[in-house]
C-alpha cells in the first residue's frame, strides 16, 4: 500500500518538525509545496499535485492513498496500519463535524412542552493546540468511521481511485478556509460521496482565526450550496460560540 502526504508549507522549522522528519509517515512519500518565497494558495497546490500525480496516470496499479494536510499537523502513529482498513469509496479526516436535528422535550417557554433544535458535535479525537505544543483532546473519540457533513482541513484523506473517478478537485476560488468543507459538500451533492472520521492519533498545532476571509468563505459555500449553516470543526469558533 502506498500513501503520497501532500503539504504546502510557509514556516520551513515547523514543516521540518512536525511532518518531513516525522517517523510515522518515514514510509510514507512526502510532497513539499515551498511557500516560503511564493505564497500560493493551498487549493492550488493541491489540485496541481492531483493534476500531476492523480489525473495524469490511469494505471490502477498505481493508485495510491492521498492524505493533504497543514505543515503543523502530525501524526503520532505508523498511518500505513491505519489505512489498510479503510474503504476506498468515502473521504476520511481523522476529525469532522456532524450537525444534528431533532425533537427534544422539555419547557422552552410556558406554552411548549417540547421544541425542535439543532447542535453540532465535532466527532473524532485529537490533540490541539493553541497556535503551540501546549496540546489539549479536542471532540469525541470516533468508534465505528461514522459519516460527518465535513471533515477538518488540517488532513483530508482520499484515495486517488475515487479522485480519478468522479475527477475530483478542490474549489480554487477557497485559498485557505474552508475548501474541505467545500469539497465534502460537492461531493455528497453531485456524486453522492460521504464524509466519514477515521479515528487515529495525532495533532493540531493551529487552533484557527475567525478573520474576514474566514466569514467570505463561509458564505461562498452558503451561496453555492444554498444552505444556512456550514459545519465546521474549526476549534477557536467553538470556543467563542460562533457558528459559520
């Protein structure tokens, strides 16, 4: 089995820490997008690594696991056992969010003894930092791969069958919030693909920023998706209570 890691990366130390010379992808292949004298949007980078290396090359016998993540993500366990298991018809992220609908009973007001709500839950564990090391668990541990409306963008997992197939790419008008959620959304939409968390061990460094790119990229998905609300897992949204 075969996994290609894709990163761009504009901080050379935390790249170098935390992906190229981690020892649990050290069988992995690992391809280097320098941003460092060229900041070129992630989007970019990833649809030429799909263009070059996916799209490019029909060969079945040389499909492989295609695992796109941020430079300060990193896994804390061999990811060649963790993907053995999994299927090759569904995007994975080892974190994703899930919104839920339903009845709930109980007084909101005087006059109802029940109310219809919505709550997110961020399915799949991992450890998260605060823009460092200082590393804290953040969701729900995930048992059984359950299926999310998206999964985070610090790892998003595919394997390059299905992006041959269905000739998946990501959406370049997104430069760095919110294009797997994008690509999650598109997916399900056109191709009916789910998302699903595939639980492993690993973190986080970056815990976000709600900027203004954040909010226009956010409602570039609710425009384009028709929709009120997107999921996300991004943690510092959480914690301020915000929702895109």
């Amino acid at each position: 089995m075969t996994v290609k890691i894709i990163c761009a990366f504009n901080n050379q130390e935390i790249f170098d820490n935390v992906v190229k010379n981690n020892e649990n992808v050290k069988n992995c292949e690992v391809f280097a997008y320098d941003n460092t004298k060229e900041n070129t949007a992630i989007t970019k980078r990833y649809n030429d690594f799909i263009d070059t290396n996916v799209l490019s090359d029909v060969s079945e016998s040389k499909d492989f696991w295609c695992v796109f993540i941020h430079q300060d993500f990193g896994f804390m366990e061999d990811v060649d056992l963790k993907f053995e298991k999994l299927s090759k018809d569904f995007i994975y992220g080892p974190i994703g969010a899930k919104v839920f609908k339903g009845f709930f009973f109980g007084k909101r007001d005087e006059n109802k003894i029940g109310f219809k709500t919505t709550f997110k839950l961020i399915l799949g564990e991992i450890m998260q930092g605060q823009n460092d090391f200082n590393l804290k668990k953040y969701g729900h541990k995930a048992f059984f791969k359950p299926t999310v409306d998206s999964v985070d963008c610090c790892c998003v997992i595919i394997h390059s069958s299905l992006i041959r197939k269905y000739n998946l790419r990501f959406d370049e008008n997104l430069s760095f919030h919110m294009y797997a959620e994008e690509l999650c959304y598109r997916a399900k939409k056109d191709y009916k693909i789910q998302a699903k968390v595939a639980q492993m061990k690993c973190f986080h460094l970056g815990k976000g920023v709600l900027n203004e790119e954040f909010y226009q990229a956010a409602q570039y998905l609710k425009d384009k998706f028709k929709i009120e609300k997107i999921s996300s897992t991004c943690p510092i949204q959480m914690q301020r209570g915000k929702d895109a």
